[in-house]
C-alpha cells in the first residue's frame, strides 16, 4: 500500500539515475514516491564498474592531474562530433561538478578519483589520462539493516568465494598471493574479513565499484525517508491541461491513482524490449544485453503515449560490449561482458567465423563491438571467439573463468570453453577452416614474440597499455598464443544500456515532437536520449550523465516548486 496519495514527485525506477533524483529532491524538502518494477534498487548500477565520468571535477586537483571544462569540450567536440545534443553536452560539462558536490554535501554518496584510467580515445585533443572519472568510495552494507537485501547483488561471476567484492587495487594483490609476503597478508586479511561478514549476512558486506553507489544511494533514501514501492510499475500518466497531475500506480493487487506535481522517468531504457530492439538495433546486434532485467522500454512508452519523441539520430543505439554466454548451476543463462579483464591482455586473439582477426583486442568493449557489427554484415549468427592458450587461460582467466582455476573441466563439460591440443583441432570443434585459424595465429606470432602488431598495432595508446600487463614486456598487450592445449570462447555483440531514447532539453524535461516540454515530465539515466549520441569517449560515460541531468530535473522541479513546499511548511 501507499504511505500518501499525495506527492510532489513521483520516480519511475530505482537505478542510479532514479535514486539520485530521489535523493536530490528529497534534500530540498520534496516528497518523493520511487516505484522500482523489480524487488531490487541498484539497476544495471549495481551490476557495473560504477565509474562516473564528471571533468574538471573537484577531486581532479588533489590527486595531480588537470583538467578544465574547455578540455573537455575539445575532446567531445572529436569523439561526438554531431551537432544533436550539443545543448545537452554544453549543460553536462556546465553542471556534472556541480552535481557531484551536491551529492557528497547531501546525500551518503562519496567519490574519488581514479588517478590513472585514460580516457578511450587518449591521442585526441583534451583527452586525459586519469582523475576525470571517479570511482565510489567503499561502502558498509551492514548500514542498510535489514534493507541490504534489496540492493541487487554483484554477478557472482564478478565475485569471489560466493559473494566477496574485491576493489580494483586488490586485484593485484590477489594475483600475487603466494608469491609476495605483503599481498599475501592482505589477502588473508581480506579472506578473515569476508568469513567474519558470512557469518551476519548471505554474501559480502564490504562493497565496491557499481555496487558501493548504488548502496550509497539507496542508504540516502532511506536516511531521508523516502517512499519505496517495490514490485510495482507506473500504469499511466495523468496529465491535467497538459501539465503532470500524476501517475496511475500498478502492483500485483491493484491500480491506484496517486497525485503528483512532477514525475521523473529512470526505468532504464529497452535493452530488454524485444520489439525495440528489432525495430532501433542493427539485425546483426541480436538480442543480448548485460543490462538488469528491468528495461523494457516502460519509460519511453509513457511518455510517447503522451506525445513525447525519441532521439533516432545516434552513431549507434546503444553501448557495445563483447559478451559471452553460460547456464549457471540454478539453470539461468549468464551475461559475461568483455570489458576490461581479459582482451586486451598478452596471449589473446578474436577471430571472425573465417577465422581472420578483424579488430584490435585492446580497443574499448564499444569499439571491439562496433568492429564485429561491421565484420558479421548484419548476420546476426555471425560467428566470433576468443583465442588463447593454457598459459593465458591460467594466468588471466577467460571470461567467467577467473585466472589460476585448476578444473575448468566443468566449463569444458558443458561446451562454454572449447579445448583443442592443436589448433586445427580448435578451429574443426568451432567450425572454422583449419588453415584459416592456423593462418591468423601464426601471422600473429611472428611479430608477437618480439611484442608487436603491425596488423592492428594493439598496445599502442596509454589506454590499451593501461588494459594490459604492465609487468609484461615490452608490449602489456602482445605475446605469442604457442602452449598448448588451445582454448575457444565464443563472444558476441551485447549491450551495456541504450542511448536512444527521449528527447529532453537542458533541464532535462521530456519534449514533445513540435519541441515544447511536457510540464511536470522529466527524464534521466537511459529513458533520456543520450547526450554522447551512441558514442563512449571514456569509462563512466553514461553514469556521468545520468547523476547530473537526475540532479538536473530534481533542482528544476524543485526550484519550481520552492513556494508551494515553503507554504506547506508555514502550515504545518
């Protein structure tokens, strides 16, 4: 049941676009009602690296790089050099810093930079090499009570022991366990600390990257109160003189109308919408997405419903990244996305289904995909794998196979990973053409034992270098694929959120097609059309806009409404 029928805002979806405007109204005194259509908050946040990309952040100059807002345009001038959402841009690079003080002043959501993580394309004008994307500090989850079990847990694929999240720093600890005296130790520490915490909660409390913003926001909502309908969806928009009135609020029992002076549309896009994807994707991205369940195109039909228009005009319609697919022990299909742990490493090769390489491995997940929508031709069942051999596959994982497993037997049981103790007999298991595979490898060997490729020039920015091993030399991301057994993963196109989606102006107001707003309708996240246009200059650039345009419209209404809450308050 509802608390009020009464609100001034109404959001529609608990990621963390929705929890951000939740939160941002809430501290200026709003009263806010969040519906989430799933039993989670956190939305694809959740599941994710967590990086926000805000430049010229205050975090920057403390931590030694610099950077200003002109730089930033400069480098977007280059990598979204379309003139839509250039209004869009200009607000974002105006208000992203302002957002994020206003969320560490206001809200339990704490940030800090990551000094080293370059932008995608480095070479560009104004592209920086670290500091501009910032990272969610660690979080307790322990602080949410009994509330922790909302927050959307990691994938456990992403997760160690059944449920321990591990930061980005101990990573290298963990893989130097054994073999240095001080990783060592913080890895006992961290096995210590993670048994002590099983014995309170079902998986790991200590939280990290997309997860730890996520608890962030979600602890912000409930410091202040906020109304959280679960399970429930909003049916339709009630609009009075062509202003917001409202919202029909549907759960599992019934549909109830509740009042409200402005509704913030956060459902997470459509990567999940069937027929969306058909009509929006190119035929040869399929229907893979490693997004959370919960976007199904809700938001967009709102609000088309009620005149509202879509951003069409995109270098491509959603964010790309390689995934591959496996049936976990419960029988649910797993999504592995491709991002940073294994392609660009020494010793791995993608193949196309005539066994050719057709891409630079160490290239950001959106251009890798952007290279196998070229290469299948609109084929949806083109064919691509990765290629290594036993030595890559023990020391840097493949996919969900984390480094250093000693039985991969079960993964090869079940067909995920396809072992050959020769490559011709890899490339007859995968359907390749024997000399074809045995053609790339070998071509690819040549120049690799002495750490180049002069076919693709792999390792040759700070950004792939940075994706690599940096303790192998002289190129992080080349070595040679020689060590038998040899191993295939199957990969394909997959998407990480949509970036079509609602036209919005500078405050983030949902527009008509004759590019009026609709009073009262706001959009954020991936229900508002992306401002980088399908384009991914750098990690964390979809979260980026989305806490700033969430932190955007909940000002705007707000502002909007800063009489009537100071009448209200006089009153009571």
């Amino acid at each position: 049941m509802l608390h009020t029928k009464t609100y001034d805002v109404i959001v529609a979806g608990a990621g963390a676009g929705g929890m951000t405007a939740a939160a941002v109204a809430a501290a200026q005194g709003l009263k806010v009602l969040l519906v989430e259509k799933t039993e989670y908050v956190g939305g694809t946040t959740a599941w994710s690296g967590g990086m926000v990309w805000i430049p010229a952040n205050h975090h920057m100059q403390p931590a030694g790089p610099s950077d200003d807002v002109s730089q930033a345009a400069a480098y977007l001038e280059r990598t979204v050099p379309e003139a839509q959402g250039a209004d869009l841009r200009k607000e974002f690079l105006a208000r992203g810093a302002e957002a994020i003080d206003f969320l560490e002043a206001h809200t339990q959501v704490r940030l800090q930079p990551v000094k080293t993580y370059p932008d995608y394309y480095p070479d560009l004008p104004g592209a920086t090499a670290g500091g501009r994307v910032l990272e969610p500090v660690a979080f307790d989850g322990l602080e949410l009570g009994e509330n922790f079990k909302r927050l959307r847990p990691p994938l456990p694929e992403f997760t160690l022991f059944g449920g321990m999240m591990v930061n980005r720093l101990d990573i290298a600890h963990l893989r130097k366990a054994g073999r240095s005296v001080r990783s060592t130790q913080r890895t006992l520490r961290l096995l210590f600390q993670y048994a002590f915490q099983r014995l309170r909660a079902s998986r790991g409390t200590s939280l990290h990257l997309g997860n730890a913003l996520a608890a962030r926001l979600y602890g912000s909502l409930l410091s202040r109160q906020v109304d959280i309908v679960f399970g429930a969806t909003i049916a339709h928009l009630i609009l009075a003189d062509g202003k917001v009135s409202g919202a029909e609020i549907a759960t599992s029992s019934d549909v109830q109308p509740v009042a409200a002076k402005a509704i913030i549309l956060a459902t997470g896009g459509f990567s999940h919408d069937a027929q969306l994807r058909r009509q929006l994707f190119p035929a040869s991205a399929g229907f893979v997405s490693a997004t959370a369940p919960g976007g199904t195109g809700d938001g967009l039909r709102l609000a088309m419903a009620n005149g509202a228009r879509l951003t069409t005009e995109v270098a491509d319609p959603a964010y790309w990244v390689p995934a591959s697919l496996f049936l976990r022990d419960d029988g649910s299909r797993g999504v592995f996305p491709h991002t940073v742990t294994d392609r660009a490493k020494p010793g791995v090769i993608a193949v196309n289904g005539a066994g050719q390489r057709f891409v630079n491995e160490a290239l950001s997940y959106h251009e890798f995909v952007r290279a196998m929508l070229r290469d299948g031709n609109d084929a949806a069942e083109r064919r691509f794998h990765l290629i290594c051999d036993r030595g890559f596959l023990w020391n840097y994982g493949l996919g969900r196979v984390q480094p250093f497993t000693r039985r991969i037997s079960p993964f090869i049981r079940r067909r995920e990973l396809i072992e050959a103790a020769t490559l011709g007999g890899l490339a007859r298991a995968i359907g390749i053409e024997p000399a074809a595979l045995l053609s790339a490898v070998n071509g690819y060997n040549e120049h690799a034992r002495s750490g180049n490729d002069p076919e693709f020039g792999r390792g040759s920015t700070v950004y792939q270098r940075y994706l690599g091993d940096a303790g192998h030399l002289p190129n992080p991301c080349v070595a040679p694929i020689e060590k038998p057994p040899f191993y295939a993963l199957r990969i394909f196109p997959a998407d990480l959120g949509t970036a079509i989606g609602l036209r919005t102006d500078i405050n983030a107001r949902v527009l008509r097609a004759d590019g009026s707003p609709i009073a009262g309708l706001y959009a954020c996240g991936n229900d508002m059309g992306s401002i980088m246009n399908g384009n991914y200059p750098g990690p964390g650039i979809t979260l980026g806009p989305a806490l700033t345009f969430a932190y955007i419209a909940a000002r705007h209404l707000a502002g909007n409404r800063a009489g009537e809450i100071a009448a209200r308050r006089e009153r009571t």
